[in-house]
C-alpha cells in the first residue's frame, strides 16, 4: 500500500537506502552514479521504494533496459545505473533511439539481497501470461506486485521496439521474441555465448516477446561479474547494451556456431 509519503522524500529515503548499502559507485548493493538526481517517484516498491525511471534521446524507435529485477543480482543493477551514466551528455550515443532506463526493478530484493520482493514474490514470474502458474513465489495473482505492474504499465505507455533485460548468473544472451540476430550482435559485443533458455513462466519475456511479439533480450552476466568494479563492468559489458540501444540496422551480423550456441532450460 502507497503512503502519503510526498515523490521527493520517497526518492530521498531510496537514495538513502542505496547509500546505506554501500555507497554510489560501488559495485553491489549500492548502484547510484553520483550523477544521479532526485525526479518525481514513477514507481514505488512494496516497501515504497522508489524505482528510478529516466527516459533518453527520441525517435522512431524506442528501446527498454531493465536491471535487477532480482534483488541477489547486483552486477545486473550496477550495469544499467552505468548506462544511464554513460547517457549523461551524450546525446549521439543514442543515435535516433528513446532509451528508457530502469536501472532497479526491484529495489527492496536489492536492500535484502533476495531474489524476491519483499512480499517473497519473484517478480519475474509474476507477469500476465498464459503460462502464469500459481506458486508461493509466483505472487497470488498475475501483476500483483506494484514493480511487475509498473514495468508493465511502462511497455504499455511506450510501446518499445526492443527490451533488454539484465540478469546474473548465467553467463550468456538469451532472447524472446523475434529477437535472435539482436541476440547476436550482443553477444558478439559482450563475448557470451548465445543460448535459448525458453521462456519461464510469468517471465517478462513471456510477457513481451513471446505474447506481444516484442523483441527482449536476457543480458545473462556471470556470477563474477559482482566481484567487477563498476567501470570494469561497463568496459566489458557497456558496449552490448549500447548494440541494442542503437538502431537494430546497425548491428553486424553475427554468426553462431560450433559451441557458441547452447541450448538449455534454466530458471531465470
């Protein structure tokens, strides 16, 4: 339930949280650049979080990063608050491209470092899909969460071309949707393998790739990654996602073969 709590003190108490678990700069639990500045609350957590939102460039295409969408994946988090850094100023790295960065998903896991909210519920499995399957961990209902319904209120007001989400700690790129030569180009850019992991129950990219078609992309970083310091993150990663914030005709083809696609079925 929201509060009466007003946007700036809701963002003051999140950036606080951040701070208090470990600092802006810092890979884990505490992601904000010092860049980051206090903007009207776009989403609230469960613990009334605020889940920062910042939209980037314009143009034909619009593209959604999504990080730590499970709070036990802070490289996931760091990465995508590297991003919106990375942003800052630049405005021809977006080439044509509305980019909106989500950097936290779920930011009361990240404050407990659990996979799940702080109802228990793991978020990416909580989206309204036909495969949605009623578990403990899978919420009471489809969208029962305020984060999974805030992101997808978000797809539904900007209608993405494309969505990446990051995870750890799988150490690939996975894809939904008709999202494969995409896949690709990341890969090559991030050196991971590509592999089709198939799409999970009430998992965002049942919800967006394979129901509406859209694009999405699983940025898998290894387990290590959340030893890296933030920049060496963004030095190995950094570049993967700005393959997909650029316009899809400017990714190079990518072949896939020998051992470089590997097929599994994984909880993500």
């Amino acid at each position: 339930m929201l509060s009466s709590r007003s946007p700036v003190s809701v963002v003051a108490l999140c950036l606080l949280v951040w701070a208090g678990c470990g600092g802006p700069g810092r890979t884990g639990r505490g992601l904000a650049p010092r860049v980051l500045s206090a903007e009207p609350v776009q989403g609230v957590s469960v613990e009334e979080r605020a889940i920062a939102c910042r939209v980037y460039g314009s143009g034909p295409e619009t593209v959604l990063i999504v990080g730590a969408i499970h709070g036990n994946e802070p490289a996931s988090g760091t990465l995508a608050w590297q991003l919106w850094s990375h942003l800052e100023g630049r405005p021809s790295a977006l080439d044509g491209t509305r980019c909106i960065v989500v950097p936290v998903a779920n930011p009361d896991g990240l404050a407990r470092n659990t996979r799940t909210n702080a109802r228990g519920v793991d978020l990416n499995r909580n989206f309204a899909t036909p495969n949605w399957r009623r578990r403990r961990t899978h919420g009471p209902k489809p969208l029962s969460e305020p984060e999974t319904h805030y992101i997808a209120d978000l797809i539904r007001r900007h209608t993405p071309d494309r969505i990446v989400q990051i995870h750890q700690p799988l150490n690939c790129v996975d894809w939904d949707g008709p999202a494969r030569a995409l896949a690709e180009a990341m890969a090559r850019a991030a050196r991971l393998p590509v592999r089709k992991l198939g799409a999970q129950a009430g998992s965002l990219g049942s919800f967006a790739g394979v129901e509406r078609g859209i694009p999405t992309i699983t940025l898998e970083l290894p387990r290590s990654a959340s030893r890296l310091s933030p920049s060496t993150l963004w030095q190995r990663y950094g570049e993967a996602l700005l393959v997909a914030v650029r316009s899809q005709q400017h990714a190079k083809p990518f072949k896939v073969g020998g051992s470089l696609e590997l097929r599994a079925v994984h909880t993500r």
